[in-house]
C-alpha cells in the first residue's frame, strides 16, 4: 500500500490545508506502521471463528454417519440379503459364489430389471423385506438423514481447511511479534502499551483461538481414525478409489430409492385392497339375490310373458287367428301395437 508515499506527493502539490477528507483520512490511514499486516489481521479476526464453528460442525457431521454405518445391524442384514440375492442370479456362473460386493453398488440394483422389464431387484427386495422383515425397513429413518447432512463435506477438504486455520492463526502470532518490535514514528506510543489497541486486542484473540485449535485438530485425527475403523468394516482396500464420501453416497442414494419403491409398494397393496374389499361386497350382494330367489320362486303364471300383435292391417282384413276378445280400439292410421297377457287366448 502506498498510502502514504501518495499523500506525501498530494501534500507537496497542494498543501496540507486544501486536501479533501477523503485524502486526509487516506493519507492518515497510510502513516499507520504496518497497515497491510494490520489489515489481514483484523480480516482473520473477523472470520476465524465462525470458521472454526463451521469445521467443528462437518466434522461432527461425519462423524455421526461414520458411526451410524458401523453401528447399524439392519443395514448389515439388509447387506447380507442382497448378496445372497446376487449369488442366487449368478448361480453357475463365474460371478457366483461372491463373499462380498462394493458399496458403491446399492444405488445400482434398480437397473437390475425383470425378464418383462416390469420389475427390478429393488423391487424386489422391497416386497422381500416388507413381507419377510418388516422390522428392517426402519433402516432407512435411521440412514437418511446422517447420510444427506455429509454430502457437501469430506474429510480432505476439512483437513485443508483446519490446515487454512493454523497458517492463520500462526500468521496473526507472527503479526504480534512483529508489530512489537516496530518502533513507532510521528506520535506513535510504545506499540507493548495500551495506546496500541490493535496489537493488544490480537494478543487476546490469539489467546483465546489457540485452545480451540488444538482442539479442532484433536476432533480431526479422531474422525480420521473413525474413517479407517469404517473402512476395515466395509473391507475398502483402495482408498483412492473408495473414499468416506463415496459410501456416505452410496448409502445415502440406496436409502432414497429404496424409501420411494417401498411407498409405491404399499400404493399397490392398498389399491390390491380395495379391489378385494370391492369384489367381496360384489359377491355379498350376488349371494343375497340368490338367497333371495330361492326363498321366493316366480309364480306358474308367467305374467310378466307379453304377446305383441300388430295391427298394420285394416280391421276388416285382421287375421282369423286373432284374439276372441274384443279388440280395443287403436289407431288404424298406421302401424299400432298392442301387448296381450299370455294367459289369453291366442286362437
């Protein structure tokens, strides 16, 4: 910053007496001994704990759902079934007889479709525990969430950043020493005293950070520890092709489809219900009727037989075979017709 050489050269040119405040409060900031190492100081100060609060939180984070995975014995039941699933499709084949499969594998079982396309093997396995072993499908309330709360957050980028805390708080003791050997110029007081509140209000900062760095980093090589515990678990040998991130993933993705095929399994129970509720009253009330028939059979006169008789004829041509009755009178301007009881006669 040249702050000051600038308004050495402003003061030269116009004098003091006809600067602006701007310039004056530009060149009065510029006299300050060690302005840029102040300036990065007060923006450490500024933001070195929220990022700690926040490291210490990811930290967490992963350390809940690395604890929730090695812990969980429904989700290693649940393992242990779709390896039996898959050495049962495999069967007489080369990649039967498996003792074990990549995590990173879950999410795919629902590409694993049916001969008609119509199912997949997570469909399968939904119907398989739900009917079988109900009581594992709590499994996904408890995998869910830890699982979603880590995916933004990875043991590497952490360690950089409790790498990024450290430079900055050894930065800002450095910025202490520093600036008490600066001998101070044009009116400055001994910067170990009081006057100099910027250097004693960084002494209390760097006081009060340094237990909570040494406690982030503690926090830290526990969490790391936890990861290789999990991954002896699992059996991950390549950790660079495998790392805590991937599994969280993979765990995190097995547990959202496995949560949307269960809802549409039960949609089809309940729709499967229905019809047979349906279908039972159907029968109910088919059984009634016939009960009810059997209880009161028709009558030998069938009354409800009707004879229809046209009469498109004139009344002096009507057919000899017609009724012995007498004929109401009909319209004979066309075509009539007129029901007649069977139980009458028809010659």
């Amino acid at each position: 910053i040249n702050a000051e050489y600038m308004g050495q050269q402003k003061v030269e040119m116009l004098g003091a007496d006809n600067l602006s405040i701007v310039e004056e409060f530009v060149l009065k900031i510029g006299s300050i001994p060690k302005i840029q190492l102040r300036l990065e100081c007060w923006q450490i100060c500024n933001t070195f704990h929220s990022a700690v609060m926040d490291t210490k939180a990811n930290l967490e984070r992963i350390r809940v759902a690395t604890n929730t995975l090695i812990t969980n014995k429904k989700l290693v039941v649940i393992l242990k079934i779709i390896l039996d699933l898959g050495n049962r499709l495999n069967v007489n084949t080369a990649y039967g007889g498996a003792t074990g499969f990549q995590l990173d594998s879950l999410p795919k079982l629902i590409s694993v479709k049916s001969v008609d396309n119509s199912s997949s093997l997570l469909d399968y396995l939904v119907h398989h525990i739900a009917t079988k072993a109900p009581e594992l499908l709590s499994f996904v309330n408890e995998l869910s969430v830890p699982m979603s709360e880590v995916r933004t957050a990875t043991i590497q980028s952490i360690s950089q950043n409790v790498t990024q805390l450290q430079h900055q708080l050894n930065k800002a003791n450095g910025a202490i020493k520093e600036l008490s050997q600066q001998v101070p110029e044009d009116g400055w007081s001994d910067v170990n005293d009081m006057s100099d509140i910027f250097v004693h209000t960084l002494q209390i900062f760097h006081a009060s950070s340094r237990p909570q760095m040494q406690e982030i980093i503690q926090d830290l090589n526990e969490v790391k520890q936890l990861i290789n515990k999990m991954y002896e678990w699992f059996a991950v040998e390549d950790h660079q092709r495998v790392n805590e991130h991937d599994i969280f993933f993979s765990v995190g993705e097995f547990c959202r489809m496995f949560e949307v095929k269960y809802q549409q399994y039960k949609e089809r129970q309940e729709h499967l219900k229905r019809r047979a509720a349906m279908e039972m009253k159907r029968r109910e009330k088919d059984d009634k009727e016939q009960k009810s028939r059997e209880q009161n059979p028709p009558s030998s006169a069938k009354e409800d037989d009707w004879l229809v008789i046209s009469f498109d004829e004139a009344p002096n041509k009507r057919s000899s075979r017609s009724p012995s009755l007498t004929t109401p009178a009909v319209d004979t301007s066309g075509s009539s017709y007129f029901t007649w009881p069977t139980f009458l006669s028809r010659t």
